[in-house]
C-alpha cells in the first residue's frame, strides 16, 4: 500500500471506507420527516432544516433547548452519553469530521494529514488560527497533552481509550505538526478523530482531576463556550465572539447566531415533544417513538436520524446459568417477532434489525438470512440446550425439573412494552422471561449483572463498534469481557488491523455473522434518534450521530 497523503485542495484525501448502505436509509428519514411536517407548511424544509441562514439573519437572542436526560458527566474523553456529547460538539472541536451523507472524513482542526503505509503514524498538520475559549493557542502539545491524557485516565475513558488502541506515543514534530504512533496498524484511527471522544481541549483542563472536568468544568475550541451548569437548573452556553474556524460540514463557520443556549431536562418524553409543539422551548433532544405521532400537525418538524451504531440488541450474558450454552442464546434469536415489535411498540418508525450493525453503520452486513423468526427452530435449539419437558404452565424444564426462567433487570420505561411483548412471544416456546424494574443498576458492570439478560448500544460510523462492544477487551463495555471466545477478538483485532478496505469489509462481515452464528446477541431494531425542532428555528445541522449543532441554528424571521 502506497503512502496516504491528504491533500483538501485537491479532494484526494482517504476516504473511510463506507458502504452503499448509508444511502439505503435516506428514504425512511425523508418519509418520517415529511409525515411530521410542520402545520400549514408546504414542504418539510421551508423556513427550517439545514439551510443556510438568509444574510439578513439577527444575531442575539436565547436558544431554549431540553434534553431527555440529565448527564452525569461532561467531559468529553470520559462516558459517551449522546446529551453530554451533543453539549461537547458545541463546546470543543475535533481533528476531522465527518460527512453525515459520504462518510468523508473532512477536515477541520487539522487542516491536512499524511498516513504513514501500514497505518502505524498519523501525521496531522494544525490550523494556526485556532485558540481555545481562554486564549490558549491550539498546537501540536495540546493535541499529544489530550492523547496522553486519555491513556492516562485509562477506565474513566473507556470509549476514547479503545479508540487509541495500541497508542504508542504522540511526537511534536514543530509546532503546528503532531505524529501519533501505534504499536501496530490502526485502519480505525482516522475516523476515530472525528469522534467527540477524542475532542481537543484546553490545557488548562487537561490539569484538572476528572471530577473537576466531568462536573462540566470544560474549555474547548468550539463556538460556545460551558458558561455554566446545574443539575438542577440546567446548563448554559455562551457565544465565542472571536470563533472562526467552523467545520467544512457547518453553514456557518464564525459566530453563532444566538448569544446564549439555554438547556433544561425534560425526561418524560410526550412533555417534551409537547414543550416543542407549542413553542415553549425550540429545540427538543431526543424523543421517544411513543412521542413522535404527538407532533403531527403541530408547529414543530421531526429531525429522525438512523444511528450508525450496533442495532439494539438484548443480549444473553454468557456467564448466566442458562445462557452458558450457545443453543439457548441462539433459540432467543428465532423465538423473536422483530416485525410485531416494531409495529405494536414502535408504531413502525423503527426497522427491524437486519444486521448486528444498522444500515448507516459503513460496516452494515445484511445477515436476515439468520436474523429471522423462526419458532420451530427456537424449540429444536432449546430441545439441543436439554430444555426437554414441557411444564403445566407451558414452560420447559430440564431433566432436573428446573423451569427455563430468565430474568432482566432494568431501569426506566423506555423499553418495558417491548419487554412485554418479548415476554409473550417467548411463553410461545416455553420460555419465561421475568421482567424486574428497578431503580438502579449503579453497583454492577457489565461483566457482573445477578440475572441473564441486557440491553446496550453505542453509536459510532465505522464497524471498529464491534470490537468495543463484542470483544473481550474492555472492562465497562465489552459483553465477553472475562469470558473470551478467541476466534472472535484475532478478528476484531484483524478489522482493525486491516487497511485495505474490501479485506476489512469482508473482516466485518464474517465477525458479525460469527457473533449471531455463537448467540452472543439478539439484534431487535435499527437504532433511530428522534429530535423535534420548532417552526421558528431554521439551520438545524446536526452531524452524522445527529448531536445537534447550534452555531447554525438561527431564529426564523416571522
């Protein structure tokens, strides 16, 4: 492979490699966003969407935003909650970026890059007009000071930390160029620096314990800055007066419209969409599907984006009596309605999973050759398990009498009425699935839950997910994390190893079908976030995770 030379002049820059499927979904996204339209509107987009803003636009002003959640913690290098990252896609920038139609990698803060020919060094050349929000100049220090700072930190940046897999050292050319080294290829890292996990901030938080900054004590480059938050009260933004170095993907690379964001938590979700009908706040993020048919005919429009992301699954821990045999976690797979869940639950505005990846995932593989509902063949795999006997309640029992019983514990609502459903169509082949709300799960990981089941997703355009989520490697977010299957981490490990991009497909390809082929997952539906904005905001850009960005969001004139 010949050396990789980034060049934006001439748009020969390496591509990341994506696949056909991020345009497969452009139809649902049209369709949902045309069936919640604005009332009295013509087209979905007149007055609102990702239009440039008229030059007649007035600066000022207040952005009333909500999120459904209250985030713990705002460092950006720290937990990946989307509403903590939509606050640090404001508040700080990244290397690169990425086009949400292409799967590009742009530029951004690094102006130009050059990869080294089996993928071990990054050479990135910096702006020189970059400061953060104190003053301090953007150089190629701070970019190694924050590399090394996620490595240092290690199990509080779990996510950023496997992004910088195999990190080696970051070495300060001069001051406008950084090289990052990694003990072997890394075909992931390009893309990685384009993920709000890897955002560059200031060295004046990077001295801070990661308390301090998860506390929302936070200095980037970006056009607002974290004025202030309050877990009780909210959070707010303030305008960078001097910001002019927006991303190529952004309408608007200088001064925000708004001088302020204002962000409250609304966590019931048909208040939040109803706050967002009437006007009451101007943007709402994010909503449940039970909220979405709530929006028809309103004053507010519907901003759905299918994630790129693992499809959301529920998983069989393997370290559960029940589920230590493949066959069992296999019959979970076939004893599941997708079709029936998305419609009775969903009201059809999600699909069925097809994949362990959603369709907007590059690394996308169509695997509903075994994804299916098939029943028969859920019993013929549980009879194989030694689930035998059929019980007078309908459930099977094992040659020691025990009953096949399950168990997930769960907080919240957001998913109790399809665990409702799954518990009825699993009764069908004899399996009693035991439902256990609770009201928090705080004092587990991942690799140490009391019952069989979970259900867990991460958002990120590049198949490399997989190995976050389906490796053994990582303490907090790994499923086989202590319980290795060998053959599936040599190839995660392979894909991102790999830097030919027809070889990493096909790598991807055959992990993903391995993960369904062993029962370590049970994919139920494509992720899609549902954001709502109101009639009166146009420029409402939004990256490829759809975090929102409000350096071009702009009040419409009325």
């Amino acid at each position: 492979m010949s050396e990789t030379t980034a060049d934006p002049a001439a748009g020969r820059r390496k591509r990341l490699l994506i696949g056909v499927s991020v345009l497969a979904v452009i139809a649902l996204i049209a369709a949902l966003a045309v069936f919640l339209r604005p009332a009295g509107s013509d087209e979905a987009d007149e007055g609102n969407g990702d239009d440039a803003a008229p030059e007649d636009v007035e600066y000022g002003g207040t952005l009333n935003v909500a999120f459904d959640v209250n985030p713990d913690n705002y460092d950006p290098h720290q937990r990946p909650q989307l509403p903590a990252r939509a606050v640090s896609r404001n508040i700080a920038d990244t290397l690169t970026d990425q086009d949400p139609e292409t799967g590009e990698i742009l530029p951004w803060l690094a102006e130009d890059w050059e990869i080294n020919e089996d993928a071990t060094e990054f050479t990135f050349f910096l702006r020189d007009d970059v400061t953060f929000s104190d003053g301090t100049p953007l150089d190629a220090e701070v970019v190694k000071a924050n590399f090394d700072r996620i490595i240092e930190i290690g199990p509080l940046a779990f996510v950023a930390a496997g992004l910088l897999r195999g990190y080696e050292e970051s070495e300060v050319i001069d001051e406008h160029t950084v090289t990052v080294r990694f003990e072997e290829p890394n075909a992931q890292f390009l893309q990685a620096t384009a993920v709000q996990s890897l955002s560059i901030l200031a060295p004046a938080t990077l001295e801070l314990d990661p308390e301090e900054v998860a506390a929302g004590n936070v200095i980037g480059s970006g056009p607002y800055t974290l004025e202030s938050y309050d877990p009780n009260d909210g959070i707010r933004l303030a305008v960078r007066e001097d910001y002019a170095w927006g991303s190529p993907l952004y309408e608007n690379q200088g001064r925000a419209y708004f001088d302020e964001v204002e962000i409250s938590f609304i966590e019931e979700s048909t208040t939040l969409a109803g706050a967002v009908s009437s006007g009451q706040i101007d943007y709402a993020y994010r909503l449940s599907a039970e909220s979405v048919p709530g929006l028809e005919g309103s004053q507010a429009e519907l901003h759905p984006t299918v994630m790129p992301a693992i499809s959301i699954p529920i998983v069989p821990l393997v370290y559960s009596d029940v589920f230590s045999d493949e066959n069992a976690r296999k019959a979970l797979n076939y004893a599941t309605d997708r079709e029936a869940i998305v419609d009775s639950v969903f009201q059809g505005l999600y699909e069925p999973a097809t994949g362990v990846l959603t369709p907007s995932n590059p690394g996308y593989a169509d695997l509903s050759d075994v994804i299916r509902y098939d029943p028969e063949e859920a019993e013929r795999l549980l009879e194989e398990a030694g689930w035998t006997e059929i019980g007078e309640d309908g459930i099977r029992q094992n040659a020691d009498g025990d009953r096949l019983e399950i168990e997930i514990q769960y907080t919240g609502t957001s998913y109790e009425a399809m665990f409702q459903l799954l518990q009825q169509q699993w009764a069908q082949v004899g399996i009693d699935f035991v439902l256990t709300p609770v009201s928090d799960l705080s004092d587990y990981t991942i690799h140490n839950y009391e019952f069989d089941l979970t259900t867990w997703s991460q958002t990120r355009a590049d198949p490399d997910v997989l190995r976050t989520v389906y490796s053994s490697f990582y303490e907090s977010q790994s499923f086989l994390y202590g319980h290795p299957d060998e053959e599936i981490d040599d190839l995660l490990g392979e894909l991102q190893t790999t830097t030919d991009e027809d070889d990493r497909l096909a790598v991807s390809e055959e992990v993903q079908r391995l993960i369904i082929d062993r029962g370590y997952t049970v994919p139920l539906f494509d992720l899609t976030q549902f954001a709502a904005y109101h009639q009166s905001i146009g420029g409402t850009t939004a990256d490829l995770e759809g975090k929102p960005a409000f350096v071009d969001f702009y009040r419409v004139d009325e």
